[in-house]
C-alpha cells in the first residue's frame, strides 16, 4: 500500500468522544498537524487531566468503532472514541436475567402450549 507525502502544514481536525456515565457524553475537537497520534490528541483534548481515573488505567480506544492503539496515525476528519471499561460481563449479566425473571416465564418458555412437554 503507497502512503501519500503530506505537507508539514496541513492540519487535522479530530473530535474526541467520551462517555463517562450512561447517556453522557462529552465531546472535544482538537486541531493537530498531519500526522498525529491519538496518544497526541489524547493530550491535547486535556482528557486525560479532566478524567485522571483513565491515566491509571489501560485505555480502549477506537477511530468510527474500529479498535485502534495509541500510536494509531489519524486522518482529517477521525472520530477518536476513548472506550469505558466493562463493570459487568455481558453473558454473566445476561445469565442473571434470566434467573431473576425465572426459567418459566422468559424465552422459549414464555408461550407454553396446552399439553407440551416442559421446554417446547
């Protein structure tokens, strides 16, 4: 794959998104010179200060929904999505679901016909 010369003066603009709650996001736009990382635009969007509980931690990133590193080299135009982590395990959370509605009422089990063995 040929990678294009870039000029020393084009400049790039990449928003950053975050979302340190359900249904918050915050969002920063930051400028930088071709070429850039998102370790770069991670610090120049002052994330990292405003939310210190990532600095300690391993960040998930992704440029539109695709994983991506911190040396990933971004375009004009990326979108840079810092990822929080997981507090539950999907499959465990789930499981625990389904046990609280209970087996009989949920799923396959909810419309039972007349006469039926258990489970079809």
């Amino acid at each position: 794959m040929a990678r294009l010369k870039v000029e020393t003066d084009e400049r790039l603009n990449i928003t950053l998104v975050y979302s340190p709650a359900p249904r918050q996001v915050r969002e920063w736009s930051v400028d930088l010179p071709a070429g850039s990382t998102a370790a770069q635009a991670l610090a120049a969007s002052g994330l990292l200060a405003e939310f210190p509980e990532l600095a300690s931690g391993r960040l998930a990133l992704g440029v539109w929904g695709k994983k991506a590193g911190l040396r990933q080299v971004l375009c004009d135009q990326d979108r840079l999505e810092v990822y929080r982590p997981l507090r539950v395990d999907p499959k465990v959370a789930r499981r625990e679901r389904f046990n609280k509605q209970g087996v009989k009422k949920s799923g396959l089990f909810a419309n039972k016909r007349v006469g039926a063995k258990a489970g079809y």
